[in-house]
C-alpha cells in the first residue's frame, strides 16, 4: 500500500472556522480551492488522510446539505491533489476488494447477522452440469462470513464477495440472494431474501454508480462481470430493420434509434451518443451489425437488506402473493432507477434470479471488487417504480414509468425488449404461431405430461402459478396454430389457457408476455421460421414479420432508374419482386405510373400486366389492413349461434380482461361500484345496480346478431339473462375498494402514492384533485423544511385557536421556540419546546389521514372540547379535514339510541370520507353502538329499508365536539382531547386572528399545507421510521406511528394530557357502577368467576378478581386496583378473602340489572359439568 499519511506542507492552513466561511461566502467560486485548504488542515493536524477526520466530516455533512452550491466535495480526488507525486491515495483493501466509505455505527453488529443464499452451478441451457431445481442447496453465514469468503484451491474456486479469482468460462458457480421452499429456485418458492442485486451493463460508468452508492451511505458489494471493459455490440440487422420498419442498411442514426428504444437492454444516452458502425458480417446465425462502442463497464451490485424480506409477511400485508412479488419487483426498479438513476438488466427484479459469481478471464488487468460501507438497504425505504411500466415505456416520460395511461388507451403487451406482442400478433402471428411446439423444444422442464393430449395440444406449467391457491396439476395448456379448433371464418388460432380462477378474464397474450418476462424462451422463438416455430405465411414474400432485405446501391438511384435495369431477358418473377419491394418502399401513384411505363418499355410485359401487379399487392394490403382493423371481432359474441354458458363466460371474461389492468368496477362492502363524479368536481363511490352493471357490460363487451346469406352481423345488447347471471355472480373476482383518495398518501411500505388510478397495494383509488399544487417533497428534508411544515399549521392555522388556552404568543413560543414581529417569526435565544397537547393532537388530526395505511388497526376519536360556544370546534375540523379532503367534513348530529346509531354510521362509513364529525354535543355520550364501532375493524349494521346487512372497513378518523364533554367509561378511554380556552366571555366576538377566514385560506393555501404534512411524515420516514414510545389500549399502533412522527419533528405533548380526559366522564364515582360499566364491554353471554381462573373453568372464563386488581391500566403498582367496600381487598389492593369477594359480587352486582349505554345488563348464576359455580353476563 502508498503511505497515505504523507504530507505537503501548506503554505498557508487556514482554521477550521475559517474554511466553513469560506466556503459559505456567496461571492466565493473557487470552491475546489477551498476544499484543498481543508485536506491541507487535516494533513498539518493530523497527518492521516485515509479518511476525514471528525472536523472535517462535521463540514463535509455540513456542506453536502447546501442546496445553494452545486459542487459536491471529493475526499480522494482533493487528498491526490494535496499529495504531491501520487495520482491517488489507496483505499484500505481486503482480499482482492477495496474498501470505499466510512465505516457507519451498527455496521460491526450488522456483518454479524446471519444471512441464507442459495447456491448452485448454471453452465448453459440444458446443460447436464447445471444445478437442477430442486437441488440448490441453502448456505447460512455471517454477512462478514460472505464478505470475507475463502481461498480457493485444486478443487474448488474462491468465494466471496472480497475476492475476484480468475475463471476459465462466464458461466459456473451463481448464488441467488434469498432462501426458498425445498431448494426450488423460482419465483413463487422464495420465502426470504436478504439482498437486492443489480446487473448494470447499459454504460453507466463504474466510478460513478460507487459514487453514488457512497453519497447515499448504503452498503454494496460491487464486482466487475466477466466481459467487463467490453468495447463492441452485435445486432442482428433483421431484427433492426424490422423493429425500425426500414429498408436497407440502416444509418447511425437509426442504429442509435433501435439502442435506445428497442435494444433487449437500456443503454445510458451518453453511451448511445458514442457508439459507432464497425462493419456489417455474416455469421452461423445471420448477418450482424457491429457496433464500435466506448468500454462498457459490466457489473453487479449487492445490497445487504436491513431486515430480510419475507414473502409471507408481505403477502398478508398485501393480501396475495402475487401482489407480494409484484412490490419486490417495483423496488427492485426502484433501486435501480429512483436510487441509483441507472439502468439495469430487468430480469434482476426475479427474486430468484441468479448472480454469477465474480470472476474475470487470465491476463485480464480491469476487473474491479469494491466493499462500499454503509448502511444496509431498507427495503421500506426504497421509492418503487413499475417494472411494467419501465420495460414498456422508453420515452423518457416519467409519468409514463411511472404507470401513467390515458383512459380507455387498449392493453398494451410487451416482450422484454418492449415490442409489442399485440403488433405481433395482428400481422400475423395469431394464425402461425406453434406455442406448443416452443414450449416442448426450448422449455420441456415447463411440460407436464397429463396423458391423453391430442397433437399439437401441451399442458404446461402456469407462468401465473404462484396466484393459484394450489401449484402443480394440469389446469394450464397451450395449443399450436395448426392444432386448434378452427374458427367460424376457417382461421385458426394458436392459444394458451388456464383454468384456475386466478386466471380467468386473462388474455392469452399476457400469459405469452409473462412467460417471455420470466426467461422461458427468447423472443427470437415469435419470429423462428428455420424451426419452424412461425409458418410460413401463405404469401412468404408478403410476411410483415419478414422484411425484404434491399438491393446494393437501391438508396443511391430512383424507382425509375432501378427499373432501367430491366430488358427482355428479365422473367416475371424478377419483376414481381421488384415491384413488391418498391410497393413496400411507399412509392405513391405517380412513382408507380412512371416505374410501370419503364418496364412496359424494356420489357416483354405490357402495362396491363405490371398494373396486374401493383393491383394484386393493393389488394392483400388492404386485406391486411381490414384484418387488422377487424381484429376486435374476433371477440364478438354471436347470440343466435353460442349457447348461453358460452355467452356468460365470454362476458365474464371481458369484463375481468379489462378490469385488470385498469379496474373501473370494484368490490366494495357487499356491492359492486364505480368511482363517479359529481356537479361539483367531487369523486364518490357509486353502487351499480343491475341497469348500471348491464351498462357497463355493454361497454366492455360486444354482442352480436348474425343473418342473411352473407352473414351480417348486427349489434345488440347484452341477452338479459347473460345480465342477471353475470350481476349475481361472485363479487370476490372484481377488486376490492377502500375508498378514494385525492391528495397523495403513504402506503404501508412508506411508499408516497402519486399515480392516479387504483392502486392494488393499498386498494385505494387515488384521483388526483387537478387544483391541487404540492411542492417538491425531499427524500430526506431538512431541519429548514421540517421547521416550515410546523410553522405553517402552528403560526398560520392552530395558535389563533388558543388550545389548552395559550394565547398566540404563547402557543408559537411553546411549539416553535419563537415570537412573532409583525408577522414574522424571531427565535427566541434560549427557548426551548414545551408539550402542547391540545396542540398535538390538532396536527394528529391533519396528518392521520396521509399514513391511514401505515397503521394497522383502528385510529382513536378526537374530542375537541370547548367551555363555551364560539370557540371555533367545528372552524379547527373544518381547516384540519380540508387540508386532506380539499372539503371540511359534514357535521352531524349524534343520535342518542341504538337504532339511529346504525342509521348514521353506516352512511357514514360506506362514504370513504376519512373524517366522521359529530358536532354541537350537549349531552353526556354513552353509545355502545359507537364505542364498538371505534375498536372493530369492521361494521356490520343493516340498509336503512331493507332486511339485508352489510359490512365495511373503518378506516375513519372520529372527531367530536361538545361544550363540556361528558363521555361514558368506555368512550373516553378511544378519545384523545383537544381542548379549546379562549379565556373570554363571549368568544364569537374575538378579532385579531391571523386569517379572519380560516377555511378560505386553508383552501387557497392547500398545496403548502399537503407539503406541509407529507414532508413531517417524510422526516418520519427517513429517520428509520422509529416508534414513538407511547401507548394507547387498542390503539398501540396509532400511538407508536403519530407519535414517532410527532417526536421526529420535535412536537411536544403527545397523549399528555390523558387524565384530563379522563376527567371529562360522565360515570358515576359509584365503583361498583365502574365494574358493571367494564364487565359490559364482553360481548353478551361470557362467563365470569369471580375468583381466579383454573384450567378445569370453561375456555374463555374471566375473572372478577384480575378485572378489579387491574382495573386502572393507565397507573402503577397498587393504584391500578378498583377498591370496593366490604369486598376483601387487602391494603394493597389484592383481593384476598374469596369469600368476601364472591358474596359482595353477588349482593351488589348480580342481584339486579343494571343500565349501562344501550343495553340491560344483568348476570345468571350458572353450574357446569364440573359443579362449578359462575356467572353469565346477559345483556338486552
């Protein structure tokens, strides 16, 4: 190693204090001078330059976060500069790898986890030394363990992610990052995995991705692949010609085209930019384009993940697996695009996907290992980006990568290169193409034998499988062109089908499409004539899926000057093609009158036959042309011919084939739905009746009557009965809603959600209010940013409402540490932030709506609580929901019974409006109905006139407000308090507020105030989504995530004011009512004893002695115990003598009924088969 600890003696070191002003001076440019002097300063004080020492790092963290300056120091390129005679400062190494970044806290803890791949051997397709599925054998090590690996030897080669020995062939030993079932390596097998890995071979430099890495502080094992530094690429020029739809040799310029918008692999622009035409060659498989191209860096990136990923748990977050790999797919392109901007070989996205081990050939001098230190990779933490969406979109639009699709735009299926399969199909392939064939030479390990199968007919494995509730068996078959059953027009057409109802409504293009993605095949098999896998066309010289190659010299002379060429000797056939290739060229009429005039001419063929010609090639072009555009009546469904099990699975399938990508008809409670707008711009969910449905069907479908001797068909609606069958079937196949939601909101992965449309992760229909304006969010904002986001809900909305009756100043003081100056804030030295928790609990409100699907559970009730009317209750909702809604929530008055309960929350549920607001409450609340509805995920109450239930979600934040709230036991402990002063008689008659209209201002200020909560999140987010220490019976998880957030943001108060909520109930001080109140909250028919439970009591016996002993959950030690007189409690608060307790149970509890909220409570002595004596709670 170079001695890294030399130094040139500075002719002048400024301090440390002096290169930060320096550098912060607007009108200094030289900041690369500056940044010398710093490394100068370090190597005077202490001498060692590996690194920067702890001033230095402080500055470097300091100016990495200036947005205002461009330049981004580099430690190695300033510490080579400084050192005179070395063109660089050597990294720490170990083994072949060097060592880049600084060694972060827990980093040590982290390379001692364990961490399970799967390793084998891949050698080439079919390939006898290739492990087989099955046989990859799962090896667990440390993270150091795999880092530091081992020497290899006569037998066996080195390993880990250090070393870079010298291998004979590309292929050998590969690991895939994760663990599987049973060593199979596919998709749907992985359970766990530990690791994301990249392949980047698109002309991203090397340096660059590693500079990257290190500035984003992640932990990377980087290696250079085998044909590292490789400076040509080949393209079959048919390929090129067809995918260009061109004729001759193509020019640079349309090389540079194919690159970039139809290559199998993403090429960076600067690397396409310099690419150049070396020759055109003729090898065993066809002529081939080469390419002269700058050295392509090749390489593979290894990301250690935080926390393994395990499919499992995904899959119940989610709710299919499906969806569980689809996610990993989206962060995978995440990573690659929205991380690193780089972009990658898509099959990475496979979590089986296998990586080759580092090796480089003999003599080779450029490989590189590199050990980037870090933080591992948070797989939460990563922004996803449809991998669909990337593969299909290669304009550059990020809208479109990121999902975009105009309305009613027809599905689109690709290949991985993203050429369209649908193209395809129409020009030919539909009718040529022998899938089955495929399937049986180039994929036999896909075949499974049922016995029986007629010629030509497969069944296969489903490249859907891992959606089906079962795997294996034969439910999936492909059958070639030639072998399928013709059509009514004599055509017939190659298919592939399955019978699984995960795969209904599926087309058999998108089973073509995802076998292509998974690698079972090569897409060259849609275009293979020597093999037989595409027939000839009838015509084989007319094949749009084979271009005509063209004639030497055809760019260099005019259609009429190639036609000189022509004499008496010439045949027919020559000619034929000469004017197909000029009618494929595009040559208009003109053109086509003078090339026929000059063969007439030279030629024994007079103008009748030429124009025979041009005749005859019009002719099937137009056939084509109407087939294509006819295309769609292959789905037409003939009613007068198909029967009527024909007919309703043809609209079942219709309707699920275009609901698939774009879900227009959704599951939502117990009905299907629509989202619809409203005359005021608003979006709802509308429920489709049977009039609605067969509407929708009559869109998405196309009936048909055929008559006549030519067989006309004419349009008709759906057949009734197809309707009322389709109406009543099972609602389960459609997607299921949540609600819609127009402003963006985080998913459970923490992930923002920005694209319009539904979104099967969180099953939420987000559209987008084209009004609303958001700035930028940061991925990480900063103290300026976190700091704005406070000040605008504190300073503009919340401290005029003077909660827990602070006035302006005081409020602004205690949250933002500052005072006010003619409307601007000033901090004040010294201050420090003080709990507010009216206050915080007023930002709770605005900010739940925005992570609603990051916690699991319900969410308590806010209870704004004023002493009298005119303290602005309902104005603070209003403000608060309209940041969210773009609306203040409707108010509503709180029924005081059962039945009218149920009336209004259903309604109110089944809205999706995320806010319920009861509003002017002046009577003490005890409501069971509601209590219930506040802690059960679910509400299940019957439609207002008729006799039918339904359930929905609660996903809603309750609010209420009241002067003088008084709320029963049950209900106070599922509210947190707002509580409202503003210390003045008449309150209505306040003036002097920052905005006089609040709600005007909120409106026309919403994009600010939507940043405003995104970015607090987003802090949140950033920070490692750490868990507020708080706790809330039945809301632990709400506590933990609004209290992280709030904690992050440096909000005091959080659930700080629970015992005067308490405070506020309406229960009797009476113990003996407090045990009735609690024993109630069971559901009607629980047994108790009242002493303590033994395992000879019946399965779910509780006990009075635990309830009383416990009773206050909120204290400590002997507190927590509810005391009653005469019961035989001890002087800590145990009740010891049973006797007493069992006789005091029966003569103050059980003896009569008791009124608690909705219900009659009363309690039956009961005997088991064991004699035991217990109690059933009755309620009615």
């Amino acid at each position: 190693m170079v001695d890294a600890t030399a130094k040139k003696a500075p002719e002048f070191v400024p301090a440390w204090g002096d290169l930060d002003e320096q550098f912060n001076d607007p009108d200094n440019y030289e900041l690369e001078e500056v940044f010398d002097s710093l490394v100068a300063r370090q190597a005077d004080e202490y001498e060692d330059l590996k690194e920067p020492c702890e001033e230095a790092q402080e500055l470097l963290d300091q100016w990495n976060l200036d947005d205002d300056h461009d330049y981004m120091p580099n430690w190695r390129a300033a510490v080579a500069r400084c050192q005179p005679g070395l063109e660089s400062v050597p990294d720490n190494r170990l083994n072949d790898a060097e060592i880049r970044g600084r060694e972060t806290d827990g980093l040590a803890d982290f390379l001692a986890r364990n961490a399970t791949f799967l390793l084998g051997e891949l050698w080439g397709q079919r390939d006898r030394r290739n492990t087989q599925d099955g046989d990859w054998q799962a090896q667990t090590r440390t993270w150091g363990q795999w880092n530091e690996g081992q020497e290899g030897d006569k037998n066996l080669p080195a390993w880990g992610f250090s070393r870079h020995p010298v291998g004979k062939h590309k292929a050998g030993s590969a690991i895939v990052l994760g663990s599987s079932v049973e060593g199979a390596r596919k998709a749907a097998a992985m359970d766990t995995m530990y690791a994301i890995g990249l392949d980047i071979d698109s002309g991203a430099k090397l340096d660059d991705v590693i500079q990257i890495i290190e500035e984003k502080n992640l932990l990377c094992f980087v290696y250079s692949s085998y044909r590292h530094g490789l400076s040509e690429i080949e393209l079959k020029r048919d390929e090129v010609l067809r995918k260009l739809q061109i004729k001759g040799d193509p020019t640079l310029e349309q090389v540079q085209t194919f690159l970039r918008e139809h290559a199998k692999d993403r090429y960076e622009e600067s690397f396409v930019d310099a690419v150049t035409i070396r020759e055109q060659k003729q090898t065993a498989s066809g002529i081939k384009i080469i390419l002269d191209t700058p050295p392509l860096d090749k390489f593979r990136l290894i990301f250690p993940l935080m926390d393994p990923v395990k499919f499992m748990a995904l899959t119940d977050k989610l709710g299919t697996h499906q969806a569980a790999l689809d996610l990993w797919e989206d962060k995978v392109t995440g990573l690659a695009r929205n991380v690193l901007g780089v972009h990658f070989d898509v099959s990475c996205t496979d979590p089986s996907r296998l990586f080759y081990t580092a090796r480089h050939p003999k003599g080779a001098d450029n490989w590189r290992a590199v050990i980037v230190q870090g933080d591992p990779l948070s797989f939460d933490d990563i922004t996803p980006m449809k991998k669909a969406a990337y593969t299909s979109n290669r304009d550059g639009n990020p809208f479109s990568q990121a999902g975009g699709e105009t309305a009613g735009s027809r599905r689109e299926y690709k290949t991985p290169s993203g050429a369209s399969l649908n193209d395809w199909h129409s020009d030919g392939g539909k009718n040529r193409f022998m899938i089955a064939d495929v399937l049986e030479t180039l994929c036999p390990d896909k075949v499974r034998v049922a016995g029986g199968e007629a010629q030509g007919h497969v069944h296969t494995e489903c490249p859907f499988e891992g959606e089906h509730s079962s795997e294996g068996g034969t439910a999936t078959m492909a059958i070639n062109c030639l072998d399928a059953e013709p059509s009514p027009s004599g055509e017939s057409y190659w298919t592939i089908f399955c019978h699984h109802d995960a795969c209904q409504g599926r087309h058999k293009l998108e089973f073509l499409e995802e076998m292509l993605r998974q690698g079972w095949f090569e897409e060259d098999a849609l275009y293979d004539l020597d093999s037989g896998f595409l027939l000839e066309a009838e015509d084989s010289e007319d094949d749009p899926l084979t271009p005509l190659p063209a004639e030497p010299g055809d760019t260099d002379k005019t259609p009429e000057e190639r036609a000189e060429a022509f004499n008496t000797e010439s045949s027919e056939e020559d000619i034929r093609k000469f004017v197909k290739r000029l009618f494929r060229e595009g040559v208009d009429l003109t053109v086509q009158a003078n090339v026929t005039a000059v063969i007439a001419k030279n030629t024994n063929l007079g103008r009748r036959e030429v124009k025979k010609f041009w005749k005859e090639l019009e002719d099937a072009q137009q056939k084509r042309d109407r087939d294509k555009d006819d295309s769609h009546l292959e789905g037409v469904a003939v009613i007068n011919e198909w029967g009527f099990d024909l007919l309703h699975e043809y609209g079942d399938k219709r309707i699920h084939e275009a609901n698939r990508e774009h879900p227009k008809v959704f599951h939502y409670a117990r009905d299907l739905c629509v989202i619809r707008e409203d005359s005021n711009g608003q979006y709802g969910i509308h429920i489709l009746n049977k009039g609605g449905f067969e509407n929708h069907l009559n869109t998405v479908a196309r009936f048909a009557r055929v008559g006549g001797e030519d067989r006309k068909a004419t349009g008709v609606a759906a057949p009734d009965d197809v309707v009322r069958y389709l109406f009543n079937d099972d609602y389960g196949k459609y997607p299921s809603l949540r609600g819609i939601i127009t402003t963006p909101s985080f998913t459970a992965t923490g992930a923002l959600l920005t694209q319009s449309g539904y979104d099967w992760e969180t099953k939420l229909f987000f559209q987008p209010d084209p009004s609303l304006n958001i700035p930028d969010v940061s991925d990480v904002p900063t103290e300026v940013e976190v700091f704005e986001a406070k000040r605008l809900l504190v300073q503009e909305i919340l401290a005029d409402f003077m909660p827990d009756g602070m006035t302006r100043a005081e409020a602004i003081k205690a949250a933002l540490c500052c005072e006010e100056v003619d409307g601007e804030l000033r901090p004040i030295p010294g201050a420090a932030v003080e709990p507010t928790p009216s206050l915080a609990h007023a930002i709770v409100m605005a900010v739940f709506p925005f992570v609603r699907d990051m916690i699991s559970g319900n969410a308590p009730g806010i209870a704004i609580d004023k002493q009298k009317p005119g303290a602005g209750a309902g104005k603070l909702e209003a403000a608060m929901s309209t940041i969210y809604s773009g609306r203040a929530t409707p108010a509503m008055a709180l029924p005081t019974n059962p039945d009218e309960m149920s009336k209004v929350l259903l309604p109110a549920l089944r809205s999706g409006r995320p806010n319920v607001f009861f509003d002017n409450i002046n009577a003490a609340v005890d409501s069971g109905e509601l209590a219930s509805a506040m802690t059960a995920p679910t509400y299940e109450a019957r439609i207002l006139g008729k006799s039918e239930t339904v359930e929905v979600e609660v996903r809603c934040q309750w609010v209420i407000a009241g002067n003088k709230l008084r709320l029963s036991d049950e209900l106070i402990r599922r509210f947190v308090l707002i509580y409202l002063d503003p210390k003045t008689a008449n309150p209505e008659n306040r003036t002097g507020f920052r905005h006089g209209e609040i709600e005007e201002w909120v409106r026309g200020s919403r994009g600010r105030l939507v940043w405003a909560c995104l970015t607090l999140v987003q802090n949140w987010i950033a920070g490692g989504r750490q868990p507020g220490r708080y706790d809330k019976a039945s809301y632990s998880q709400w506590a933990r995530t609004m209290g992280g957030i709030l904690d992050a943001a440096g909000i005091k108060g959080f659930l700080g004011n629970e015992k005067e909520m308490k405070a506020r109930s309406s229960v009797s001080d009476d113990p003996v009512q407090q045990l009735v109140q609690r024993l109630a909250e069971f559901e009607d028919g629980r047994l108790f004893v009242t002493g303590t439970v033994a395992k000879r009591h019946p399965e779910g016996t509780q006990s009075v002695k635990a309830i009383l002993e416990g009773f206050h959950e909120d204290e400590e030690g002997d507190a927590q115990a509810l005391r009653l007189p005469g019961w035989g409690y001890d002087p800590f608060g145990i009740y010891s003598n049973a006797q007493k307790l069992g006789s005091g149970f029966k003569r103050d509890v059980a003896e009569e009924p008791h009124k608690v909220g909705d219900w009659e409570v009363s309690f039956e002595a009961v005997e088991n088969s064991s004699g035991l004596n217990l109690w059933k709670l009755v309620k009615t």
